[in-house]
C-alpha cells in the first residue's frame, strides 16, 4: 500500500494520514536513481534519472517511439503508484518533469493489427464463398 508521508500534506489534508495497527509494517524504500521506459520505444529500459527531464526527454533517450507507438496514450506510473498521462502529444511539450522511480509506457497502436485481421476475416468469408460456389456447381454438374 502507498501511503503519503509528507508532513506539510498530512497537515493539510488529515484523510491522507493512514490508520496504522498493531503489526502494520512500515517500509520506506531507497530512493531511486533512475527513470523506466517501457513498451513500444526502440530501447526499452532504466535510464539515469535527469532533473527537469520530461516524459518526453526519456523516450528520445531511449531511441524514440517505435513506428506503431500510440505516443497519445502514453502515460506515466509515478512512484507513489498514480499514474497520468504522459503528455506526448505534439501540443502538450513532453508534460510535467518527471521524478525518479517512475515509470513512461508508450503502448502500442492496434489499429494497424485491427485491420489486418478485418483483411484476414474477409479473405476467409471470401475462400469460403468461392468453395461454397464451387461444391455447388459440381453437384450441380453431376445431375
């Protein structure tokens, strides 16, 4: 479970505080060095965190999209587990700077797998038709 633990937040919006008992564990990670990028990019891996590197940064950093990337629904896991969107779009500049420990996932686009498999699905229904029509005219001829 991801908990908030700054003071100045937990001051402010009390709801945040998280309700401990007896045998809860509390344990706070390492912080991390480094930024993950996943998914349809040239080279996906950790990058060495950059301050004031954007979404945007990490994936030309490891080698840019992939050619069906859907870089419009990218997003980011941050570290606190959240996730938001990446802002990859051309209009939107790379979105806000991204911490250590998180996480950009650039998915891929699966339109160009939708219509492949809408020509698969037709070239059956076609191969079917044409054998349909062909046991017919056989029959049709031994009479």
């Amino acid at each position: 479970m991801v908990v908030e633990a700054n003071p100045v937040i937990l001051a402010a919006r009390p709801e945040f505080d998280p309700l401990l008992e007896p045998g809860d564990l509390i344990a706070i990670p390492k912080r991390p060095n480094e930024v993950t990028v996943v998914g349809s990019v040239l080279n996906p891996g950790s990058l060495q965190f950059r301050t004031g590197w954007r979404a945007a940064d990490y994936v030309r950093a490891a080698g840019g999209e992939q050619r069906f990337a859907d870089a419009s629904r990218a997003f980011v896991v941050l570290p606190n587990g959240q996730a938001a969107a990446a802002g990859l779009g051309s209009w939107q500049r790379g979105g806000p700077p991204i911490p250590p420990g998180s996480t950009v996932v650039v998915p891929q686009d699966p339109s160009p797998y939708e219509t492949w498999g809408m020509v698969r699905d037709i070239s059956n229904i076609v191969a079917q038709i044409s054998l349909s029509g062909i046991a017919l005219a056989v029959l049709a001829g031994t009479r």
